[in-house]
C-alpha cells in the first residue's frame, strides 16, 4: 500500500513539473531563415533573430534564464516569430554576410522583410526585463 501510495505521489510531482515550463516563454520556430520571413509576413508578425555561436557564454545564459521568462514569452509569440541561429553552423555564416554582428550573442529585432529595426549586442543587464522593454519599442 505504502509502494502505491509513494509511486502515485511520485508521477503526481513529475507531471505537475514537466508541465511547469510548458508554453512559458519565448517559442523558437524551427526552420530556415527564409521560413521564418515567410511566416512572419503571413501572420503580420516582426521577427526576432538570435545570432549566437555554440561556444558564447552570455548565448547560453539566455537560452537558460532569459528566454524562458513567462512575460517575455507571452509578448514575443504574439508579437514576432523568433529564429534562434548558430552563426557558425548551417545557414549561419550565409547570415553572418547579409547581417555582419560585432559580438555574440546579437539580437536584432527586423521587419517582415528582414530589415533589421533594432539591435542589442550582448546580454541585457536588466535580463528578461530589459528585453521585454527593448521589444516593446519595436514597430
């Protein structure tokens, strides 16, 4: 009885975690740069690029504190489609020639188009927060 009791509990706490970060936030489209555009036109959304390279600290720091934030989330799949790119890797080093970058991570924030409307080098102090703010002044 005690065996059943503590499996019960145990599937119980490892659901209500694994459901914990679902939908939280920023949601990563998985496809080409060029789908991505595409998509973005379509849904009359903006696009949010992240240039990164597998090896940058700060990259990772937002891909594990950052871009998980729920609020972040909430406001960036409604308002952009988000691409996240390895500039080293895959269509990376094409990009790289079209949007040269000064530093990882960069962050640019474009029009349909791919016309780049702002651009943040490195982690934003503020982390979540600062981004949020630096997201709402995108038209």
């Amino acid at each position: 009885m005690k065996s059943i009791f503590l499996t019960g509990l145990l599937f119980i706490s490892l659901t209500s975690f694994a459901k914990t970060g679902e939908g939280d936030g920023i949601e990563f489209f998985h496809g080409s740069f060029k789908q991505a555009l595409a998509k973005a036109k379509k849904e009359n959304k903006l696009i949010f690029f992240d240039a990164y390279t597998s090896w940058c600290g700060p990259c990772k720091v937002l891909k594990t504190k950052v871009f998980p934030d729920k609020e972040l989330g909430e406001y960036m799949n409604a308002k952009f489609i988000s691409i996240g790119v390895d500039m080293e890797a895959g269509e990376g080093p094409q990009l790289a020639n079209m949007y040269p970058v000064e530093g990882y991570p960069t962050l640019m924030f474009m029009d349909a188009s791919g016309k780049v409307k702002k651009k943040v080098l490195g982690l934003p102090r503020g982390g979540a927060k600062e981004l949020l703010t630096v997201a709402k002044t995108v038209k």
